[in-house]
C-alpha cells in the first residue's frame, strides 16, 4: 500500500505553459496557483466576480483539485482594477504578461510533478522510461462516466438524475420534460467533460485487451473503472497508437478492430452514437492518442522516515509528462506495489 495526496503539498503541479507571454495585447495572462480547489471551479468564481462568461476565461487544461497547481490563464479587457479585487479561497491570481490569443485547451507542452508518496513499507522502486498512457480517477470522479455514457446514448432524462447542479434540477422541476434544456444550462465544457470520460474508459478498456492479448503482463492494478494492466519493454511498442473512439470510423486501427467492435458490442454502440445532433458542441469525432508516454526527467529522492506515519518511509519523485497524461499513472507503475 501507499499514500497519495495526504496533504495538497504532497502533489505540486506546475504547467509548462506554450504561451509566448508579450509586454502588451488584447489578452492579459495570469498565473492562476490554487490549492484543494478545482480549476473548473476557481474559473467559474473568476467569471462571477468579474461579471463576465465563464468561456471567457481562458486556459489550457485541467489541474488536480487534490494538489498545489499553477497554471496560466487568460482574460480579455478586463481592468486591472477589476482584477485586484478578485477574492479567491484558496487560490491566487498574479499577472505575467499579455498576448494576442486567448488561452484554449490544449495550450500546454506538458506538466512539471513534485510528488512524495507516503505510507511506504518494503516497497522496490523501479526506474521507468514509458508508461502506459491510461487515463486516471481524476478523469471519471463519481459519475462521469455513466453521466457520459447517458448522453451519447441520447438517454438525456437519465443523465440529467447524476448530475448534482442545482440550477440544473430547478430547471427540470419546473419542466420535467425539458431534460435536453436543462442540461443546456450547464457550460458546454462541463457537458463535455461528461462525454470526454465515458470515451476515455472506452479508451482504456481497448488498451488494456490490446496489452493483454500481445505484450507481457508485470502488475494489474484495480480502479474505479475495472483494471488497468501494465507491461513489460513497453519501449518496444512505444510508437503504437490507440484511437479514442467517436463518428469517425476511418481512425479505428487495424491493430485495434477486433477488440473495438466487441467493445462497441458489449456496449450497444455504433460509431454514429457519437453525434448529438441535440447538443452538437458535444459530438465527438475521435482522435489517436498515444498508448505509451514518455517519462522525462525523472528523479527518485531517497526512502526517508514520513513524518505523518512514523512507521513507515516516504519518498519523493519528480518527472515531466506531456500534456493529457497522468502522474499518478506513473506512480502506479513505478512503485512495485499496489495501492
């Protein structure tokens, strides 16, 4: 067994920013470093405080509520007067620079980690190179994947009963048949966050079956979501790529056929599920996502007594990952143990 996240200083996550920050522009750029707060969170009080859409509140990606995170994010014409008085629990804003573009997802190289991991008890630490490139709890929480799974189905009604949004559920109470209008009163990156993680679990299920059917086993891990297995030499395969299933058929590989469509069988699905003509900002196309990623940087400090469980070791470990990969997928793997 191990610990994660005993305390948010135990998680640091700073964001390698692609930005190229400028003396003037349209757009100011702040850095953004909370604590035990969610970034979808800090931005819609961001967005409240300032009077303004939360889609006009810019930035690259999500960061873990669990942690210590700094990333960039952007605004536009907004006074500096304004900014000054934000209040933010938990979390700061400090200005670096401005540009000319907004900040969108995706506008990161990658992540920086510092993690101690606690709890440790004869535990053999490994030196990895590639890990399997899952996607990990922070991705699924509760509900996010059936809240995902009921959407793509068009089984709106269903969805709408997992979320826990007030304004959402006053809505349906008023107009019960209105589920498709009530969750239109969630922002579209929200609703698509849902519909991200039910084609992420799909996309770990086909990973996982591949691994299992062509590689060498070394650790199977249980999660949220069913099992995770990793491999031995992953160097070997590190160029395969497994495609993150949506409309577009034509990305399906010839690697990956035969699992997908008894994915899709055991599912009740069909690629043309993947278009939501009720809510088109939600269709998803698909893409081929990295089966392995490269771990750079790494550095395992040495096991020291952990101070919080004085009968056991922790240790520090810092690495950087490009960006829509997961630290603790790392930690998964590279501690020969299981959490």
């Amino acid at each position: 067994m191990y610990t994660l996240k005993q305390l948010p200083e135990d998680f640091i996550v700073t964001e390698v920013s692609n930005i190229k920050v400028k003396e003037q522009g349209r757009y100011a750029y702040f850095k953004l470093k909370k604590t035990n707060r969610n970034t979808l969170d800090c931005v819609k009080e961001i967005a409240r405080q300032l009077n303004i859409k939360e889609k006009e509140v810019g930035f690259a990606g999500s960061k873990d509520k669990n942690a210590v995170t700094s990333q960039l994010i952007s605004l536009k014409s907004v006074s500096k007067e304004k900014i000054s008085k934000i209040k933010l629990d938990h979390a700061v804003l400090e200005l670096v620079g401005f540009g000319n573009e907004p900040i969108s997802l995706g506008d990161l190289s990658g992540n920086w980690f510092e993690i101690i991991v606690r709890n440790l008890e004869n535990v053999k630490i490994d030196q990895i190179s590639f890990v399997e490139n899952y996607f990990d709890e922070q991705r699924f929480s509760k509900n996010n994947v059936n809240i995902g799974r009921y959407l793509i189905k068009k089984e709106f009604k269903e969805a709408v009963k997992l979320i826990e949004d007030q304004k959402v559920k006053g809505l349906l109470k008023i107009n019960p048949h209105d589920a498709i209008g009530a969750l239109k009163q969630l922002p579209k990156r929200l609703l698509r966050m849902y519909v991200n993680a039910y084609q992420s679990y799909l996309w770990n299920e086909t990973l996982k079956v591949y691994l299992e059917q062509n590689c060498k086993v070394v650790k199977k891990v249980t999660y949220s979501q069913g099992e995770l297995v990793f491999v031995d030499n992953p160097a070997e395969i590190k160029e395969l790529k497994i495609p993150l299933i949506g409309f577009n058929d034509d990305l399906v590989t010839e690697e990956t056929k035969d699992i997908i469509q008894e994915l899709m069988k055991t599912q009740n699905l069909d690629f043309s599920d993947f278009v939501i003509k009720q809510i088109p900002e939600l269709s998803l196309e698909g893409e081929l996502r990295d089966a392995f990623v490269e771990i750079k940087d790494l550095t395992i400090g040495k096991l020291e007594i952990d101070e919080l469980n004085l009968r056991k070791n922790k240790v520090k470990i810092s690495f950087s990952l490009g960006k829509g990969s997961y630290a603790t997928m790392v930690v998964r793997k590279l501690l020969n143990t299981t959490q």
